[in-house]
C-alpha cells in the first residue's frame, strides 16, 4: 500500500488520530462563523467591534469563541495594545492566509451556484411531497 493510500485510510478511520484532527478542524474552519471571520479577517486587521459590524448576524459570545478558536487553532493572531482601555487587534497570520484562498473560493462557489442548488432542493421536497401523498 503506497504513502498516499495509507493517508487517505487514516484520514477514514474514525478510531484514528488524525483522522479525529482533521475531522474537528474541518468542522471548525468550516463553519459559518469561521468562514465570515476568515474572510473579513482577509481584508486586514480588525477590532473586535469592527468584526461585530462587519458581520452584524453574529452574536458576542460567538464572535469571541470563534475568534478563541482560531486562535488556538493558529489562524489567527491576537495583539493586545496597553492602552485605556486595552486596544484589541485580530488578524490573519500566515496559517489563516494560506485558508483565505480556499474558503474565498468555497463563498464564490456558493454564490455561484445558490441558484442551481435552490431548485435541487425545491426539486427534492416536491418529490418528497409527491411519494408521501402516494
């Protein structure tokens, strides 16, 4: 079995390590909040308030446990400036900019293809309707 093969096994192997890794990652940088950061994030340095405005759907608890997130995960830097009151500064580090072109391209395939993916889904529930009715 090459490299390549034996990767992707472990990748499927729910009692493996990395595959429990990456399945959390995936789940995190994959979520709506960490896509909209990352994102916005792409644009430059941003306060935490700024952050909030750009993304006025997110609630405060769940902006700073994405931002923890992220952080922890190494995608993002936090700089904390002495001042009164503390100036707070999040931004992108390499790791998080290395992303920025994969989720930039994952929101330009959904708008892409929102329309497309709206009728499957009208499609499907029509159909779901139609054999329960039978």
């Amino acid at each position: 079995m090459g490299e390549e093969q034996e990767g992707n096994q472990a990748v499927k192997d729910p009692s493996n390590p990395i595959c429990r890794t990456i399945s959390t990652l995936l789940s995190r940088i994959g979520d709506k909040w960490s896509v909209l950061v990352v994102e916005t994030l792409a644009e430059g340095p941003k306060r935490f308030n700024e952050l909030r405005r750009a993304i006025p759907t997110v609630s405060q608890r769940m902006l700073t446990l994405t931002l923890r997130n992220l952080e922890r995960d190494g995608l993002v830097n936090r700089t904390v400036t002495p001042t009164i009151p503390p100036r707070v500064d999040y931004e992108l580090t390499g790791l998080g900019k290395s992303l920025q072109k994969p989720i930039c391209g994952l929101v330009r395939w959904s708008m892409d293809n929102v329309g497309e993916i709206h009728a499957a889904q009208q499609r499907y529930d029509r159909e779901q309707a139609q054999s329960e009715a039978a």
